[in-house]
C-alpha cells in the first residue's frame, strides 16, 4: 500500500468518528499545552537550559498523552467506535512504558539538537561534514515517531531496545515510505496550523497526525509478513523441488 493510499485511509477514518476525535484532540492539547508552550517560548527567548528543562517535564505528560491518542487512533482503524474514555484508558495503561520511549526520545533529541550546535559553531570543514551528519540523524530520530508510539501499542514485547530497534528497521527498511510520510506530515501540520491561524491543530491535527501514524506502521508491517511469507513459500517450493529431483536422479533404470 502507498503513502498516499495510507494518507486517504487516515482522513476516512479520521472523518467517520469526526466528533469524538475533535473532543479527544483538544483533551491532548489541554494537558501538553501549558508546559509545551513555555519550553518553546523559554528556548526561543534563549534560555536554553530552563527551556530543556521544562521540555524534560512536558514529556510526564505528553508521553501518557501520546499513549492515549494512539489508543483510539488503534480502535479507529480497526473500524470500532470510540469516545473519550478511552483516551483516558490508554493514558493509564501506558503510562510507565510511554515514560520509557518518549523520554528517551526525548533525550536523544536534545543529545542530538546540541551536537548540531556545537558543530555549527566550529567554523571548520570538520564542523560542517559532523553537522551534516547530525542533520541526517536528526531526520532518522525524528522519523521513530512516526512508529515508536503505535509499535508501543502493537508488539507483545513491550522492551524499549525491542521497539526501538523494530522502529529503525522500518525507517531504513522503508525510507522513501518513511521520508514522503515524514514530510508530508510537516507540511500538513505547519500548512493547516497557518491556513486557519492556528485553531485547526486545536481542533483535529494531533489525532490525525496519530491515525496516520499508525495506519503506516500497519502497513508496513503487513507488507513485511506478506514478504515473509512470499519467501517461505518460495523456499518450501525450492526445498520440495529440490527433494524431487534427487528422487529422481537416485531411481535404478532398468536394464535392457
């Protein structure tokens, strides 16, 4: 399945259950809003430090958060109704593992965000080819979100190393799906967020964005198991052909 056939498939599901959602949405933004909105406004105004601070501590509630966006987003594309109870479900049961993922994604980002700006100011060739290279990680790191939240929900082995590395496979497996994804999500985001000043993202975006992110993970996902399975079978035929030409070569002729 495509990027774009993923895409229409999250407005579909995101339009069946367009009144519930709108009400889950603006629950995410009521409780990331105040601590998002001061580590954004302390790191703009320049103080970094405070700003990361903060930043550290809007994820004890933008992880459980996440966790119940990607709760419903699940119920959603299974076809099933919702409300927002069940965002408040996922908030609970999540919430010690979403801690775990989004808080080391957390740290990774800053870890990754002040390599960039050391970098930036060694005015060296050495400087400039180690920042490029962060750009790329940074890309890489920032693309884990689309599938770390929904594999949280998904796998049966709820380890971080686990759904970290499942995460990465489909990022490198799949980097076009991945990076068309990634990028129409940014401009989607930045575009809706700016066309109605900034009360579209209130209203709808973060649920959707968290549909589209999941529909894309189970995508991948089916798409691995189908060529799993085309490899198996093509083995097994091999494996039986194999066993029938060897029949055939040991059979005694008979003598004339």
């Amino acid at each position: 399945m495509g990027t774009f056939r993923v895409f229409w498939l999250s407005i579909k599901d995101t339009f069946d259950e367009m009144f519930s959602l709108v009400v889950i949405n603006l629950l995410w933004v009521l409780i990331n809003a105040p601590l998002m909105g001061l580590a954004a406004f302390l790191i703009i105004e320049g103080a970094t430090v405070p700003g990361i601070v903060v930043l550290l501590l809007a994820v004890l509630l933008m992880a459980p958060a996440n966790a119940g966006l990607y709760t419903v987003a699940q119920r959603v594309t299974e076809g099933r109704v919702v409300s927002w109870r069940l965002f408040f479900e996922g908030f609970r049961e999540y919430l010690m593992l979403s801690w775990r993922v989004y808080g080391v994604w957390t740290l990774g980002l800053v870890l990754i965000l002040s390599n960039m700006s050391f970098y930036a100011r060694m005015g060296s060739n050495l400087g400039s080819f180690l920042l490029i290279l962060f750009v790329y990680i940074l890309l890489v790191w920032v693309g884990l979100l689309i599938y770390i939240g929904p594999l949280m929900l998904l796998q049966s082995d709820k380890r971080i190393r686990v759904i970290a590395r499942n995460a990465i496979f489909m990022v490198f497996g799949r980097p076009v799906f991945t990076l068309i994804t990634l990028v129409l999500m940014a401009l989607l985001g930045v575009g809706l967020g700016a066309v109605s000043y900034g009360l579209l993202p209130l209203v709808l975006t973060f649920i959707f964005l968290a549909i589209w992110s999941f529909r894309a993970t189970t995508t991948l996902i089916a798409d691995a198991e189908a060529r799993r399975a085309t490899r198996q079978e093509q083995a097994a035929e091999a494996a039986n052909r194999a066993n029938t030409d060897k029949g055939r070569s040991g059979q005694i002729r008979p003598r004339d």
